[in-house]
C-alpha cells in the first residue's frame, strides 16, 4: 500500500512539473497572430496571402483563417529544444487525426514557427528547402 502511494504522488509531482514547465511557454504563444512573411517550398508567398491569414492560438487550441477557410485543432508542445518543438493536430475532416510536426521561436511580439505539412519528420531549422513541404511563417501579434 505503501508502495503504491509513494508511486501515484511521484506520478502526480512529475505531472505537475511538467505542466509549470510548459505552462509559460504555452502563454508566451496565446493571442491573435499575422504573418508578416510566409514560405512553402523555398518559395515565398504573395502579400495577398499574408493579408488574408490570421493565427489565433487560444490556451492549446489554435484556429487559422486564410480567406474564407477556417482551420482548428490543437497545439502540443513537444520539448523545450533548441528549437523548442510543437505538433499540430488539425480537428479538419480532411486532415483529421493527422499531426504536423513543428519547430518554433518566440520573442516579445514575434512568432516564427516552422511546419512540415507532410507530417513526416520535424524540421530541423528555420528554412523552407525547394522540393519540401516544409512551411516557414514569421508572425507577429496583432495588437
């Protein structure tokens, strides 16, 4: 009995550490974001695009308009790097249960994140190499 008390409350201190520990960092990522640059494939995207976008990311669910399409899921972040690691799950029919790995970089208003829409491997830098579908997106928070 004994044995199996120590083990939950070793259970629970581990969990509640890991929760303060990506607790901050999950703040640090709240709020409503516009792009400012945006890259697929080694190509850069038109400015009409980047009007047209928004990123609002909401405790670990994030929500993405471009134009008229709306996309939600969750964010979970996957360690503390560098680069600090993110997946995204998009609760989209079309891409449901499918997960991007992501990496990112916050700093004050700026938020530069990097996805591979294969959902194959996680990038491993800020780059959006031709013939990838890696995906490489500077934002920064709307005011």
């Amino acid at each position: 009995m004994k044995t199996r008390l120590a083990l939950a409350m070793a259970f629970l201190l581990s969990v509640w550490t890991v929760a303060e520990e990506v607790g901050p960092e999950l703040k640090k990522l709240q709020g409503s974001w516009i792009p400012v640059s945006a890259e697929l494939a080694g190509q850069k995207l038109p400015d009409d695009f980047l009007r047209k976008t928004t990123l609002i990311i909401e405790k670990e669910n994030y929500s993405s308009k471009v134009g008229d399409v709306t996309d939600r899921g969750k964010i979970k972040l996957a360690g503390n790097g560098p680069p600090k690691a993110m997946d995204i799950t998009s609760s989209d029919p079309n891409y449901q249960g499918k997960s991007f790995p992501a990496i990112y970089e916050v700093e004050g208003n700026s938020l530069m994140v990097c996805y591979d829409l294969e959902g194959k491997k996680r990038p491993d830098g800020f780059k959006s190499p031709k013939g990838s579908q890696w995906f490489l997106v500077q934002y920064k928070k709307e005011k």
